[in-house]
C-alpha cells in the first residue's frame, strides 16, 4: 500500500507504534484488527462509541473465536483509543476472555531422537536440534547468525529474543556438533540456518513445515511444532531435577509462573513423589471387604 493510500488515522497509529519501538508483526497485527472492527463498524474507527467496542468483542466471542483473538483485539483497541484518539474512557473497562490453561503436548526423549532423525535433511535437522537441545522459540532458531554460536564459552546468543530482549541460552557439546556439521555443508558467514534466498534467514513457516513432516515420518501421531521441542526441552529438564529457576532463565521467562506449568507434564517428576497415604502404612487397616 502506497503512503498515498494510508488514512490519516492509520497513519498516526503507526507512527504512534513506531515511537514506541513497536516490532513489524505487531503493528502489522493491530492495523490489521483495527480494519476489522472498521468493516464490522461500516465506518471509520475514531467515531466508534463506548458500546461500539463492546458490541464488536461480543460480535467475536459468540462468532467463535478464541480467547487470543478477543483479547488481542482488545490491546489493538486500547492502543487506538487510548493513544492515538486520546479517548481512555472508551476502552476504560474493556473486558478480558479468560484464557483456558493447557498443559502442553510433550515428547518423550525417544520420540525426539526419532524425529530429528527423520528430519528432511541435515539443515532441518540442525535446526529442530536447536530447538530442543536449546530450548529456544522457533522465531529465534531461524534469527540465529553464526557469530551467535559462542564455542568457546558454549553457549547461544540470542539476539533480541521474545520483548525485544537478548539472553543466553546452553550449547551442549552434541548439538555444537550438529551445527558444525551443518556449517561444512553450507559455509554460511551470516545466518546460521539461511533460506532459500541466502540473503534472508529461513522462515518460520519453512521451519514449521519441516516439523511436520519430521513427526509425520517419525510416526508420532501428536499434535507437534518446533514450539513443542521447546515445551520437551524444558519438561525433559524438569524430570533431570534441574531447578525450575533455572530453567526459566534458559527460556527467557519474565515470570517464574510461566515455567512452573511444566510441572503438571513432567511424569517422571510426578511419579517419584510419594503420596502422604503412603506414609500412614501400618497405621490404618484396610478393614474387610464389603459383603
């Protein structure tokens, strides 16, 4: 779209977003849903009421759609009205969907090692290693350069990872010698995993694909994506006994919360702890079976 064709209002939101230091993705998701509810409303956004917004969240909530979608259109519509139109009392007390908590779809370290095996090829391969053998997001696997590779130290750089913050994550001696294989094959000096224009990384759609079709050739029947690497890498920790703040700084959680939800996955954890009724054996009878 040409600066020609932008609105007044777009325009000024953007610059808002821009000031704030914003990332692409989210203005370009906030423009998006504020077009949205400008197509529900049949008018320009800046003459919208109190009620408008309400309607149009009950509009998405009956429509279907889940909760992520409800409530991210709901930080879009605060952001318009609160910055851009000036107009705080219009979203004041925008409601929020709850949020159903989902354990995650864990693999068990056989499954893993069976699909990096069937990964299609030794590029992907690498890759989905970084994932697990790091823990890391799949938008910051394909980010990775080779600088960000720290051998000596054994450890990953991550690059304004997740808010725009940079962290380190491990580098085990197997999964360095993965990507070492990899680097003889592809003598990359800038991204570490590169796409199928050299200039530019490998997407996160190529990454995901190649996901599926790992686990699909694995046979793992789940339901998996590079972000269910992730949830393994730490669940699979969790299980070793690694203490679960130091997990969350291997993640790059804000919130140890976050984290502690590996907990309710991590069977073998779960297995090992002994219930309090089995202390009390010896002290109760089971008494005689009903007649």
């Amino acid at each position: 779209m040409t600066d020609e064709c932008i609105s007044p209002l777009r325009r000024r939101m953007i610059e808002d977003m821009t000031i704030r230091n914003f990332v692409a993705k989210t203005q370009t998701d906030y423009i998006r849903r504020i077009k949205n509810f400008a197509v529900f409303l049949g008018r320009s956004p800046d003459t919208a009421t109190r009620e408008d917004v309400r309607r149009y969240l009950l509009h998405l909530a009956s429509s279907g759609m889940g909760a992520g979608t409800v409530n991210g259109t709901g930080s879009a519509l605060r952001f318009l009205f609160d910055i851009t139109l000036d107009r705080p009392e219009i979203v004041r007390h925008l409601p929020v969907a709850r949020e159903p908590r989902k354990a995650p779809v864990i693999l068990n370290p056989e499954e893993v090692a069976r699909m990096l095996e069937a990964a299609p090829g030794v590029k992907y391969k690498a890759a989905l290693s970084v994932a697990y053998g790091a823990g890391l997001r799949v938008s910051e696997v394909v980010a990775l350069k080779v600088s960000d590779i720290d051998s000596a130290r054994m450890m990953i750089r991550i690059e304004q990872g997740k808010r725009r913050k940079d962290r380190y994550a491990m580098l085990s001696p197997r999964l360095l010698d993965l990507l070492r294989d990899w680097w003889l094959v592809c003598r990359s000096r800038g991204w570490l995993f590169p796409g199928r224009n050299p200039v530019q990384p490998m997407t996160t759609r190529q990454l995901t694909r190649a996901c599926h079709t790992a686990a699909q050739a694995a046979g793992i029947e789940k339901h998996v994506s590079p972000h269910t690497l992730r949830h393994s890498f730490a669940t699979h920790l969790l299980e070793q006994n690694v203490d679960v703040r130091v997990i969350q700084v291997l993640l790059g959680h804000t919130k140890l919360d976050t984290t502690a939800r590996y907990t309710q996955v991590a069977t073998n954890t779960i297995r090992n702890v002994t219930s309090p009724l089995d202390h009390l054996i010896g002290k109760i009878t089971t008494g005689e079976p009903p007649a």
